[in-house]
C-alpha cells in the first residue's frame, strides 16, 4: 500500500488567527470559560495537533484504500485502526471540549473546539466527520430535550461511547425537506418511527455500542410541508432507564453508498421500523423538528466550512513540499546556489500563493465567526449577544459556500502543482480533491447557502446586517490605504473598492426582488463568491495590520511577521479584483439565466 502522506498542523498560523483576529482572550474572559486559562488552551491545541499529526492522518489513506463496508453481521465495518484512533479519543474525553460539565463536557470555548476539528479534519475528513456529527447531535440534545432524554444519552455521547447522526435526507426530500415522509406514531411514552433516510453519514459503523440518531418524521396530524416536522432521538439500542443497553431497535443499514470521495466515513441507507415501527423519543415540542434540527444544520454548515479550509491546508502542505522536491529545468532568473525546485517557477509560486493567501483568510473568516458564535451564546450584555448572533447568522452562508467552493479549487490546484503524479492516486493529492468535492453539496448545496443568504440575511432586514459588515470593512480598508507600508496601503484600497462592488451588488438584489424574485435567486451564487472575497480580503488586511504592528513594536518574529502582509498584498491584486467582475454578473447576468423558457435555452427535452 502507498505510504501516508504527512501532515504537520499548522500550530503557529492557528495560533496566531486564535489571538489576534478571533481575540481568545476576550473569549476565554466569558462567563462560563472560567477553565480556558492559557495554560489550558495550549496544552489543548498542542495534544490535539499530536492526535492529528500521529494517530489520525497516518489513517486518512488507509480509510481511502479500505472503505467502511457493510458486513454479513448487518453491521458498517470502518478500515483498520480506525476503533483504535476513536477510542484515543473517548478516553482523553475529546468529544466533550465545548460542552457543558454538568453532563461530562470541559465547558471549554466553541472557538478552542474549531482549531482541534480544523487539525482533525485536515489529518483524516472521512474520520473526523464523526466526532463533528456527533457534537451537533449532542447540541440538539442539550438545547431542546427533555432532563430525561438529557440524562439519558448527553453523558454517553459526550464521552464519545456513543455517537450521533443526522437523519434528514430522504430520496424525494433532499434540498427539500417540505417533502419529508417519514412518520412517527404515538405509542405510549414514545412514538413507532417508520421510513427511509439515505445517505446518512455514520449512520452504521463498529466504532462504539450505540448509536444515537436525530431523525426527522411527520406527525400523523402534522400540517404539510415544513411546519409539520419533528424531531426525534431513534437510538440504535434502547437505552434502560439505568443507562445499560437493552433491545436492538428496528433501525436497519440496508447498504453503503459507495462515493467519489471519503470512502472511510460510512455513508448508509437506513431503513425505520421494518416490523411496526423503530421506538423514538419526541425531542423538544411536536412539529419544530425542522427548527431544532437547524441548530445541528448551522453547527454542521460552519463545520462544513471548516472542511474547506481543513482539506486546502492538507492540500497545499503536500503541493508546497512536492514543489521543493521537483525539479524541471531552470527555473527564470535562477543563479548557483539557489533551489531548482519547480517552486520557484513563477506559474508555480502563483498556485502555492493562491493558495496560501486563500487558506489565511479563510481561517480569519472561520475563528472569527467561531469566537462570534462563543459570544452569543456566553456574552453576559443581550446587545453584544445579538450583536454577535447577527454576524454568525450572516458569515454562516457566506463561509459555508465559499470556504467549500474555494477548498475544491485548492484541492485542485495541488493536483495541478503536482503535474501528473497529482493525477496519479499514488501521490494522495487526488485524495484531497475528491474528498473536498462532497463538502459544497452536503449541509445544503452552495445554491441552497446562496438562497439563504439572499432571503434570510439580506432580504430579510433590508440589506441592514450585510451592509454594517461591509461598513466595518469600509472602515478598515480606508484606514489602511492611507499606511506608510505599501503593501497595506495597496490592500486597503484593493479592499475599499471590493466593497463598493458588494454594496453595489446588494442595493441590486434589494431592487431586483421586488421586481421578480427570481432574478436574485439566479445571481445569489455569485453575490455569495463575492461577499466570500471581501470577507476573505476583510481578514487578511486585519491580519497584516496587527503583522505590521508588532513588527513595528519590535516583534523579534520577522520572517512569520512580514510574510502577511505580502500574503495580503498577494490576495489584494489576485483575488479582490475579481469583485467588480462578480458585481458585474449580479447585476447585468440573471437575465440570460432566467429571461427565456427552458426550451429556448436549453432545447426540447
Ligand atoms: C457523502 C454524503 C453524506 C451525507 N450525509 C448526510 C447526513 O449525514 N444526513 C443527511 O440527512 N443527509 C446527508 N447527505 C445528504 C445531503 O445533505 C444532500 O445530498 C444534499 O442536501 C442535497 O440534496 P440532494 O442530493 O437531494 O440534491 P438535490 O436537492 O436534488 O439538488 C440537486 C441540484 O439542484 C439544486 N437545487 C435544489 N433545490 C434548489 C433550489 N431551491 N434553488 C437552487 N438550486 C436548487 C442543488 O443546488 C443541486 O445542484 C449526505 C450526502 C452525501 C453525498
């Protein structure tokens, strides 16, 4: 078998993003994180890069070879030493990071718990998805169910001995979750479950005991259509009221999909309540389903978005160490002494540099709405929290579809700095791109991210969130294009004009909608690309400017310092130009998507 690719965690970049542009500090000051001292945070993110680096990413090509498979015992059988790698994790009782302590939990910051899911999921995607999934059943659990459900099964999945799923998507119901069937009759102290999920992640494996499934059904009075969903803990085995094991529940793993990409994480077609009906627990109230399921959704999309950045770092690690490697002739301007490395032709240090700029404000985007995320919840001023529930509601599309888009685009270009041994699945880079390629479809498709942020946080208010956003930028590019150091000043005016595109754009979609709403909804991929460049330029120049700062203060660390503003400067005349083009197609596109009958555009079907 080919050896595994390395990956060392980029501890200091994360490091630096912790306490500069998410502001850890403030956020371990929060009620509630009185244990995130900084001892505690580095000691966390020090053993958890020893996890991803030595336990978990030796597993990421093997998974890949292997694959989970469906055994004659009826059970996902996951590749070797992956029950190894989670046990190391049950026991250092890593599951529990972010949760509260009353139930096992560390009550340690959401914003801590990102930087371990960005090292777990570069380190091995298809094993890290499961500890991700089962965080977010575990937050749904702990906001809306019962003291009973919560005693029952918080404490075990908090632990990691049992895990969590999300069972949403039905063959008819995917992007549309108004057309779910699945039903759940009343019977007693709990409901008969019966239907058919699909594609559900983890959804059978032999890593743990049980498993605890957050499923979606109908009511058997429940009005049609969104409002009329509900949610419900379906476990795998009962659970006695003393915690052990009972019967085996009717929830069946009928098969595995087999996939493009993360074939270690076992993606199955599960069948309810063959023989009268699998026993569920109602979660919350009848027929808010969709809405508790939203916050294992939101907690899934940003994680999601993680996945971007995770499997672009990973990517670009392999493609940076592949192009010091290669030689292939002289590169331009070479003199004696100097690397032949491919890494020094300049169509190679445009990649990597895409690359790496990209990867930056990608991070800066998602620890800043991580550390958001801490302060709605914990902030003890309602202000800040709304405050900061606003700006997580809003970057939360916007980083979902962005950091996804842009991660296959780096996957890709590794492949591409790779030449043909990037096509070649011996190298692993092929690897990363078919892996990053399900994350722009799962947790909502981008389109469905595009039309989230369209109706929900643009339409919605008026434009008033986007626009107070873009007013922060505003604010800091205008500062900086004024700065003595020539980089900055070129990003601060770079950034100035990428957002007098975005307002632009927005003012047209607050038009266009009234008009036809249709004419928004065909531009909304674009208006979320666009805002995802401004968001990524918005972080980079934040990031250069405290760079420059401390070089200025005397900062010893010169050659991690001065390389962010070049890193900033790179995306400012690379990547933020592109918004005027991308307003241009908001704006004058939709028209030649939309002004014609689908005969005319695409012929007679
Ligand atoms: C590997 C894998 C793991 C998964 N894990 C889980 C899981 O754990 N739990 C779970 O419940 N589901 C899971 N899913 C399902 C996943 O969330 C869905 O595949 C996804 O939501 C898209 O639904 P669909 O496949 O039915 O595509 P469709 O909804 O049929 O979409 C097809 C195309 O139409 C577009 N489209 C659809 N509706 C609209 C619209 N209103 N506006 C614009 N464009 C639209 C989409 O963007 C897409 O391009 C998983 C899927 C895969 C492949």
């Amino acid at each position: 078998m080919t050896a595994a690719t390395p990956y060392t965690p980029p501890q200091k970049e994360i490091r630096f993003v912790l306490d500069h542009l998410a502001g850890m500090a403030d956020v371990a000051a929060l009620p509630g994180f009185e244990d995130a001292s900084p001892d505690m945070v580095d000691s966390i993110l020090g053993e958890a890069a020893k996890i991803a680096e030595n336990v978990l990413a030796p597993l990421n090509r093997i998974g890949d070879i292997q694959g989970a498979k469906l055994g004659t015992d009826g059970v996902a059988h996951t590749a070797e030493g992956w029950g190894v790698a989670w046990q190391a994790l049950v026991e250092g009782g890593w599951n529990g990071l972010p949760f509260d302590p009353a139930h096992g939990g560390m009550g340690l910051p959401n914003l801590l718990n990102t930087a371990v899911q960005e090292m777990w999921h570069s380190a091995n995607m298809a094993f890290a998805l499961c500890p991700m999934l089962t965080q977010g059943a575990v937050n749904a659990v702990q906001l809306y169910g019962s003291e009973a459900l919560k005693d029952l099964y918080l404490p075990r999945m908090i632990s990691g001995e049992w895990t969590g799923t999300m069972n949403i998507t039905e063959p008819q119901a995917g992007s549309d979750l108004a057309a779910t069937r699945s039903r759940a009759v009343p019977n007693g102290d709990h409901y008969l479950v019966t239907g058919q999920k699909i594609f559900i992640t983890y959804g059978d494996h032999d890593l743990t005991e049980n498993i605890v499934h957050l499923v979606l059904a109908r009511l058997p009075d429940a009005p049609a259509g969104v409002k009329g969903i509900s949610l419900f803990v379906v476990p795998k085995f009962l659970v006695e009221p003393d915690g052990s094991l009972g019967a085996r529940n009717q929830v069946k793993c009928v098969s595995l999909e087999h996939k493009l990409g993360i074939h270690g994480s076992p993606t199955a077609v599960l069948s309810f309540g063959d023989e009268g009906g699998a026993a569920g627990f109602l979660v919350g109230e009848p027929n808010r389903g969709l809405e508790y399921m939203f916050t294992m959704m939101n907690h899934a999309r940003l994680n999601v978005a993680m996945q971007g950045l995770a499997i672009a770092e990973r990517a670009y690690q392999q493609a940076l160490a592949y192009a010091r490697d290669r030689v292939q002739g002289k590169p331009l301007g070479w003199s004696e002494g100097q690397s032949k490395g491919i890494v020094n032709h300049p169509d190679v240090r445009r990649l990597l540099m895409g690359m790496k700029a990209r990867i930056e404000a990608m991070r800066g985007i998602l620890y800043t709405a991580a550390a958001a995320v801490d302060v709605a919840h914990h902030h003890a001023d309602e202000a800040a929290r709304d405050r900061a529930a606003l700006l997580v509601d809003l970057l939360t599309p916007i980083a979902k579809g962005w950091c996804t888009e842009t991660g296959q685009q780096l996957a890709s270009d590794s492949v591409q700095v790779h030449g043909g041994m990037g096509f070649i699945e011996e190298t692993g880079a092929a690897q990363h791109l078919r892996d990053a390629r399900i994350t722009t479809i799962y947790e909502g498709t981008t389109a469905i991210q595009a039309n989230d942020l369209i109706n929900r946080k643009i339409l919605r208010d008026g434009g008033v969130t986007a626009n107070r956003l873009l007013d922060e930028i505003a604010a800091l590019g205008g500062e900086l294009s004024g700065h003595a150091d020539d980089a900055l000043r070129v990003t601060g005016a770079e950034l100035v004009s990428a957002v007098h595109e975005a307002r632009q754009a927005i003012a047209w979609v607050l038009t266009a909608a009234k008009q036809d709403p249709r004419l928004p909804a065909a531009a909304s991929v674009t208006l979320l690309e666009l805002m995802g460049v401004v968001a990524g330029g918005w972080q980079l120049a934040r990031a250069a400017k405290v760079a420059v700062g401390r070089l200025a203060e005397g900062d010893a660390d010169t050659a991690f310092l001065s390389a962010k503003p070049l890193t900033a400067h790179f995306y400012a005349t690379h990547v933020l130009p592109k918004a005027a083009a991308l307003r241009a197609t908001v704006i004058n596109g939709s028209a030649s998507v939309m002004a014609l009958s689908e005969e005319q555009l695409f012929g007679a079907a």
